[in-house]
C-alpha cells in the first residue's frame, strides 16, 4: 500500500519507504518515485550549511517561521551526524525547532548522515521530490557542517546558503575554497550579538568573494548580515533568493543547472551500485579481506590488489 503524501504523516512514512534498504521496500519506493514526477520540480530548493555553533537551527526555525507566515509550505530535511563508532544519529531537529515542528504548514525531517560525501543523506534528493509532491513549495537543506565536502549538497539545491560567525579574522583563514566558489550568498549570523563585528566581517567576506570566479555569471553572490534570534535582515534575504530565481530563470541558468545536477544524480547512482555490486561479487567477496589485509601490512602496493581484485570481478561478471 504506498503512503498517502496528502497528511505529513503519509509524507514521513514514504520517507522511511525511500530510506530503507530492503529489496522488497525499494521496489515499491521505486514504483512510487516514478508516479509523482509529474508533481515535481516547482519547489525553491535551498541548501544551509555552516560550522557547527554558527546557529543554523535557530536561523531555519525563524527563517521558516517567516515563509509560513507569508504563505509557503516548508520542508526542511535536517541532516544529523552519524557516529562512526556506533553508528547512532541523534535526529533531534524536532526538538530543536520546537516552534516550526509545530507549524501545520512546515514539516521537518530529520535523517542521519550516514557516511555519505558532504554530510548529506544518501536518500535526500529523493526525499525532496516526495516533499514536492506533497506540495511544499520550499524545501530547506540543512547539512551537518563538519569538515565534509559541503559542494554535494550544493549540487541538489537551486540556491546555496552559507551561515557565518561575526568574527572574520580567524573564521575567513578557515573557509574551504569549494565553499566560496559555489556560495549563492553568505550571511553573517548573529549580528544582533555585535554589529560592528558583523559588519566587519561581511566585508572581508566580501572581498573573499571577489577574489572568487562567479559560478553564475548572472549573479554575483552578495553578503548579508542577519540574525536567526531576532529575525533581523531575514526579509531581505528571502528577497534575495527571489531575485536570484528571476534571474537565472530568466537567463535559462536555472534550468541549466537543474539538468546538470540531474546527470550528476544518476552517474553518481550508478557508481553506487557498482560498488556494491563489486563487494557483493562472490569471487571479489572471497579475497577482499585477505587482499586488504596485505595492502595495510604494505606487502602489496594498492594498485597491484585492486588489479586482482578487478580482474575477479570483470572475470566472472
């Protein structure tokens, strides 16, 4: 019986469809993916990220607030660390959007990263497409912000957000290039705390930028300084995005970009399944272990044993 997308309910348990790695749960998650298409692709996709501490929960719960109140349905799929010793996630976004949970116009979905690149759920992009056919018209994505390759999630959203500390000095030495170069916008957070601080540090921020080749060249990435506390500069940044839409909408780099990031979807997808299909593989499976114990003794070179390992599996498949 697949879910009903019409109750959040229903939303939340075709997530877990989509999520979950049983045969028998895939196919149907499969099957159900393929009859909603039709109802995808309108929504505003925004991806957050920022270092841990720099108030993202705080920031998405006001910054959702406003979009309700101005009439939209928010998603937000809320990434959560996954412990690489227990492999435990503490998916406590509910509680720390207390306000926002409770918005019959806002649903949030909290998911555990897992080990995938970039801090962001194997299963988001199809969990964005179930949220639009459920009929949100903006879906946030927040990342987990340690240290992964934030540029993934950057190439499933339409707009990436940057959340900065009002402290440029250290903070700007410490900003990953790839960050910069695919930024739709910074915002310096918590502004409210010292805005002579925050301004300071949107001009080096600034100036970063400008050293920094457009991704777009219809958009040159602006810095904001905000406060998800008091809600200061959220209008203006919700302007912000409007604009960028009209403009790369109107340039055809909107749906560039869309049809970009679909092919990179399904390249990534099939290296996926490559690589599980290569582990499973009953001869590879045979020698993996033996393999990888004399590559980590340094009695193989690496190259030599994926060789062999190659070999068994282009051999038998």
């Amino acid at each position: 019986m697949k879910p009903d997308l019409s109750t959040r309910a229903g939303l939340g348990r075709a997530i877990t469809l989509v999520e979950s790695r049983r045969a028998d749960h895939q196919a149907l998650a499969r099957e159900m993916l393929r009859g909603i298409m039709p109802l995808t692709g309108k929504a505003q996709r925004i991806g957050i990220t920022g270092v841990p501490g720099v108030g993202k929960s705080t920031f998405i719960e006001s910054f959702g607030t406003l979009l309700t109140g101005m009439g939209h349905r928010v998603a937000v799929l809320a990434v959560d660390p996954t412990s690489r010793r227990s492999g435990g996630s503490i998916l406590g976004d509910k509680t720390r959007m207390a306000k926002l949970a409770a918005d019959e116009r806002a649903f949030i979905r909290p998911s555990p990263a897992g080990e995938t690149l970039g801090g962001v759920s194997r299963k988001t992009r199809e969990t964005m497409l179930l949220c639009e056919a459920a009929g949100y018209d903006i879906v946030l994505v927040e990342t987990v912000g340690v240290g992964q390759s934030e540029t993934v999630v950057a190439d499933m959203v339409d707009f990436f957000l940057v959340l900065m500390l009002p402290n440029a000095g250290d903070e700007l030495q410490g900003i990953k290039k790839g960050v910069l170069e695919v930024a739709d916008l910074i915002a310096v957070n918590k502004a409210d705390i010292d805005e002579m601080a925050a301004k300071r540090a949107a001009r080096a921020y600034e100036i970063a930028l400008h050293i920094m080749e457009q991704a777009d060249p219809d958009w040159a990435p602006p810095v904001h300084t905000i406060s998800g506390f008091s809600g200061m500069g959220l209008p203006e940044l919700w302007a912000a995005i409007a604009l960028h839409r009209k403009k790369t909408t109107d340039s055809g780099s909107r749906a560039g970009r869309r049809a970009g990031q679909q092919v990179r979807w399904l390249e990534a997808l099939i290296q996926d399944g490559l690589a599980e299909g290569f582990a499973a593989h009953p001869s590879v499976a045979g020698r993996f272990a033996e393999v990888r114990r004399a590559v980590s003794e340094a009695k193989i070179p690496a190259s030599t044993a994926a060789d062999e390992l190659l070999g068994l599996f282009f051999k038998q498949s």
